[in-house]
C-alpha cells in the first residue's frame, strides 16, 4: 500500500509541478508551440488551434499519470534510502534526477537536451530557442524536488 500511495502522491506533485512550469513557461515561449509561424509546426500540434489544443487537453491527465506511475515505480528500490536523506538532499536528489536524467540529458533530441545540440537544426537550438525551453524544465524540476523532498519522504 505504501507504494501505491508513494505512486499517487508522485502523480499530484509531478503534475502540479508540470502545469506550473509550463503555464510560467508558455507566457513566453508562445511563438515556439503555436500560431502561424509557429517553430514546430512540423511536428508539434499547434496549441493556437482550438481543436488541437482540445485534443492535447483529453489526453495530459491520463498521460501524466501513466508517466508519473512509471517514474515512481523506478524509485521503489531506493525509497528507504532517500527517506533516510535530510530535505536538502532529497530536494537536490530528486530535482537533479528530474532536469538531469528527464531532460537536459535524454536521448531524445529536442531543442532543450543535449542530443538536440548535436541532431537538430540550428533553428531549433539556437541560444534563445534552447534557453526558453530550458526555463521550463528548471522550473519544473526546482518545483518538483521541493515537492517531493517535502511530501514524498
């Protein structure tokens, strides 16, 4: 019961942190997800489009669930040990894991990671494009680590 309750609570944090950082980060960052010129407009929906964005709004709960299920199941070994660890380093553990493994370092290339330096267009990783995306995943995973050094353990 522990870990489905450990699962659950990873859920609500994960996702709470998740719409904060990118209500925060879409404020500025509009231009790259939707409109005419929109950067990605070859692969990403166009969250200016009514239908898009409500197609996009059906499938985030269940998709965050499932990857917030997934995360916390590869945790479970480790539990007891970041229980034992003071607030700090279960903030700075689980904030690093996030921006680190999740993101900065991924092997999916995409304007904000490393692969991305090296597979995509200049266009897509360009200092701004590359540091407006970026934000998001900091304020992400600053968020998340906080809460769940506060809530997890």
């Amino acid at each position: 019961m522990d870990y489905i309750k450990f699962s659950l609570l990873f859920f609500f944090i994960h996702t709470l942190a998740y719409y904060i950082a990118g209500f925060i980060n879409y404020q500025f960052s509009k231009k790259l997800y939707g409109g005419r010129e929109q950067l990605y407009q070859s692969f990403l929906r166009n969250m200016s489009d009514p239908q898009e964005a409500l197609s996009v709004n059906k499938k985030i709960i269940p998709v965050q669930l499932l990857r917030a299920v997934l995360m916390s199941i590869v945790l479970y070994p480790v539990l007891g040990t970041l229980s034992d660890l003071s607030f700090v380093l279960r903030f700075a553990f689980m904030g690093g894991l996030m921006f680190v493994y999740a993101d900065f370092c991924s092997a999916i290339p995409f304007s904000n990671t490393l692969e991305g330096v090296i597979y995509m267009k200049p266009e897509f990783v360009r200092r701004k494009v590359f540091w407006t995306i970026q934000m998001e995943a900091v304020i992400y995973s600053l968020l998340f680590g906080l809460g769940s050094a506060w809530f997890l353990f």
